[in-house]
C-alpha cells in the first residue's frame, strides 16, 4: 500500500506520499531451520538484504517536489520461532511465537522528476 502523511518542521508542515513500493530483489545468503523439540521450529535468516522501488512526492507551503527513490537494506538477521498448537482437532495449523529482527544498513537514494 501507499504510505502519505504530514509531518511538521520548523516553518509548516511537508505532506508527503509514496506510492508505486515494489520489491526488486531479495537475498538471502544464510538460512537454516531447525526443530525445536516440543515446542516448534526456528528460523533463522543471516545477513539478508532487500532492494525496493518506489516514487516519491512531498509538498510544503513553498515547493514540491516528486520523483523516484530506491531503498537498499542490507545486513539484516532474523530469528523466529513457529509452534504447531498441540490440537489434533482440523487442519495443522502454525502461529509466529516469537520473532527477533535486527537491522543493518539502510541506503536511500532519491531521484528528483524523470
């Protein structure tokens, strides 16, 4: 989904919307799964890293501007536990337990009007 807000600075506000978010590539570089005995499984991802695109527009009381921007986020590592609830009553079914995610680096380029 689009993400439009406002935010305040100084002299007014800067309204601002991103629009057309695609994600272009993922990596993932190390991964394993292991069975956690009675409880689940754990996932756990290594130094991931993700590319997305996206246009940009922002308005304040005295300009604006648009364009388009790409956002890569590197050296990101998560862990997650699943857990099958114990209930042999329907289809199996799998619930998120507990997921840790720490990011890494962030680069943020933005191209004025193409």
């Amino acid at each position: 989904p689009d993400l439009t807000g406002h935010e305040k600075f100084g002299l007014g506000n800067v309204k601002y919307n991103i629009s057309r978010i695609h994600v272009t590539a993922v990596e993932l570089p190390s991964a394993s799964i292991s069975l956690l005995p009675g409880s689940g499984i754990k996932l756990v991802i290594g130094n991931a890293s993700l590319i997305i695109d996206m246009n940009w527009n922002i308005r304040t009381w005295m300009f604006k501007d648009s364009g388009r921007g790409t956002v890569h986020i590197s050296k990101v590592f998560v862990t997650a536990i699943l857990s099958t609830p114990p209930d042999n009553a329907g289809p199996t079914s799998i619930a998120l337990t507990s997921c840790r995610t720490t990011p890494g680096d962030v680069d943020i380029k933005l191209n004025g009007k193409t």
